[in-house]
C-alpha cells in the first residue's frame, strides 16, 4: 500500500524569503529537527536528488528524496528510497 504524508505549515514572512530557505535542502542540517546531514547526488534547475540522514530513536534512517522546485512557488520532495 502505497503511503503519502503531507505538511503544510503557515508561516508569517515574504514567500521569496521562505522559498529561499526551504529551496536550500543542504542547509537542512542546520534548522529541521532530527536531520543529521544531507549530500546533493544531482542537480539542475527545476530539480535535485539528494540523500538525507535521519536521527531516530531506534536507529539512523537514510532516504533519497526527489526534489522539485517551482521558483517562488512551491517545492515538492518525494521520497524515492528508503525506509519511511
């Protein structure tokens, strides 16, 4: 059975300046909670393939995500391997 989890979060700021930082996936490290690194394995303009690593309290979790990126828009990430 096929899974899909959905966030939305509000958030008081100009959407270019939230774009911005959400579009920055290897910052991630830095502010999403339980993220322990993230590694680019392709890029071009519109989308990325990146591996991120997780903290869990069980076990580190790793997963490759699918990154799309609608500029000022909106930023779509799919997993495309890994456990979840």
């Amino acid at each position: 059975m096929k899974k899909t989890i959905t966030l939305t979060k509000k958030i008081d700021v100009p959407l270019s300046i939230a774009y911005q930082i959400v579009a920055e996936v290897e910052h991630y490290p830095e502010f999403v909670p339980n993220v322990k690194s993230v590694e680019i394995l392709a890029k071009n303009d519109d989308r990325m393939v990146a591996e991120m690593s997780f903290n869990s309290k069980l076990h580190n979790v790793q997963i490759q995500t699918l990154v799309t990126f609608h500029e000022n828009q909106s930023i779509i990430i799919k997993q495309i391997y890994g456990l979840f």
